[in-house]
C-alpha cells in the first residue's frame, strides 16, 4: 500500500514496505521456486542495528535517509511502515504523472529457517536481517515479490532486494490540484479501509 500526496513542488509517499509474516508469491532462485516471509519483529531489530537507513529510487540513486529527516521507518502489527518525502524533480514528476509503482527494501540475511513439504514449494523464513535501504520503485519488476540478487563485494554476503506485493494494487495518489474536503475525507477512508484488510 502507498499513498501519495504531492504539495508545494514535494512528494509525500507512506505506505507499508512489507507485511510480516505473509507469504509472498513464489520466488526463483538457484534452488528452484520458494515462498518467504518476514518474521514478526526482524524489521524492529534491524531498524535497532542500522538507525540511517538510505531512501533509495529504483535501488539506484540515493533520495535521503533517516538522519537526514526524508525517511521515517517503524514496524508495527502489520509490517514496515514508511513515510518519505522527497523533492527530486524526477521523483516529483513521476508522482504527479502517476507513475509511481511501490516500495521496495534491500537486506542481507542474517538467519533464515527453511521449510520443506513434500510436493510444495519451500518456504523461507526470514528471522533476522539488515536492511541497508528501501527504495521508491518506478517499474513493475518482473512479477510481484521477485528477487533482484546483487552480487557484493567478494567476502560479504548476498545482497537481496524484494518489492511490495501489496503496493502495486493498491496506490493512493492525492494531487495538488483537488481541494474538496469531501474527497479527502473519501481518500483518507479507502487508505484506512486497505490497513483494515491487512490487519485482518
């Protein structure tokens, strides 16, 4: 999920990076096909580890970070929520052309738990991690919740990226341009109607 408000030459986007322990869509690898989740509480730790993670476009150019102000990061019951503002122009200009697509993060793993069943895909969980970066996504990835490996620096370990597969369903854009108070209240419903369906 993301909303996104664009005011006065700024784009505010919010909206839940991941949610905790739901299984995501199948997931290729050197292994084969599998599904993942994050467990509860691995992002509240992670953000205790690393307190500046980066603000990302497309896992490319750096936006900003948490000290900086441009990134607010928090898990709660329902995954991790993030609230970026963000004056790059490209940035800007994708909003307001509604071409924003969702969230993303970047992490290493720390520990993980594998699952396997008999004539099912395995399922990994992810129970400790670091995350270096979420990023705002411009492009659809190649189907949701797929993974864009990055190959580090030869001794560190693997660098994973995952998208939202929530957010690319459900946008909520607010421009500029609409100023009834009846629509915002509207917007503002749909946006805590969607959290409602998440938590359930």
């Amino acid at each position: 999920m993301m909303k996104i408000e664009v005011r006065n030459g700024a784009v505010t986007i919010e909206g839940y990076v991941n949610v905790t322990e739901r299984l995501s869509k199948p997931i290729r690898d050197v292994r084969g096909n599998f599904l993942e989740k994050v467990q509860s509480g691995a992002f509240n730790s992670a953000l205790q580890r690393n307190n500046n993670v980066e603000l990302r476009f497309n896992h490319r150019r750096k936006l900003g970070d948490q000290q900086d102000g441009s990134l607010e990061l928090r898990e709660d019951s329902i995954g991790l929520y993030a609230k970026a503002i963000v004056s790059d122009a490209e940035v800007v200009q994708l909003a307001e052309n509604r071409q924003l697509k969702g969230w993303s993060f970047g992490f290493r793993k720390l520990e993980d738990e594998w699952d396997k069943q008999e004539n099912m895909p395995e399922v990994r969980t992810l129970k400790a991690i670091d995350v270096s970066e979420v990023s705002i996504l411009s492009v659809n990835p190649a189907y949701i919740a797929t993974s864009i490996n990055v190959r580090a620096d030869e001794g560190e370990d693997l660098l994973e990226c995952r998208s939202n597969e929530t957010a690319t369903g459900a946008l909520e854009y607010d421009i500029e341009e609409r100023k009834s108070d009846d629509k915002e209240e509207t917007s503002n419903q749909k946006y805590h109607d969607i959290l409602k369906e998440l938590n359930a």
